[in-house]
C-alpha cells in the first residue's frame, strides 16, 4: 500500500484530502496502467472505479444535447 500512496501523493486529489483521507481512500485502491488510446469507460456505463491520473493524460467525450459529442 505504501507505493500506492507515493503514487498518489503528488496528485491534487492529495493536496486536498490530506494524509488520513489519502491512505484510506487508497486503501480500497489498486494501480492500473494503460496503453495509449485505452478506452477506461464510456459514456452511461455503470462504474465502480474511481480514477487517480498520476502519470499522462486522459481524453473525455462526452454527448452534448443539440452538439453531439465533444
């Protein structure tokens, strides 16, 4: 668990939840690491993950009404 917590640690999630949050909320956590142009999830899928971005960047589409998806 303590990697996890370095991982996350110099996330803003961690600045702020401070120390005592962070190691619980961490606690229910696992590491995932993911290949360029992975799709996580898609929009209206049911999901019980929560995502901590250490590492890269995530792309978000998401459907509008009257602007389609964006």
């Amino acid at each position: 668990m303590r990697d996890l917590i370095e991982q996350v640690s110099g996330t803003l999630l961690a600045l702020h939840i401070g120390d005592k949050y962070l190691s619980e909320f961490v606690a229910r956590g696992t590491i995932l690491f993911c290949e360029t142009n992975e799709m996580l999830f898609r929009e209206g899928d049911r999901h019980e993950s929560t995502y901590i971005v250490v590492k890269g960047q995530v792309e978000l589409f998401m459907t509008v009404p009257g602007r389609g998806e964006n």
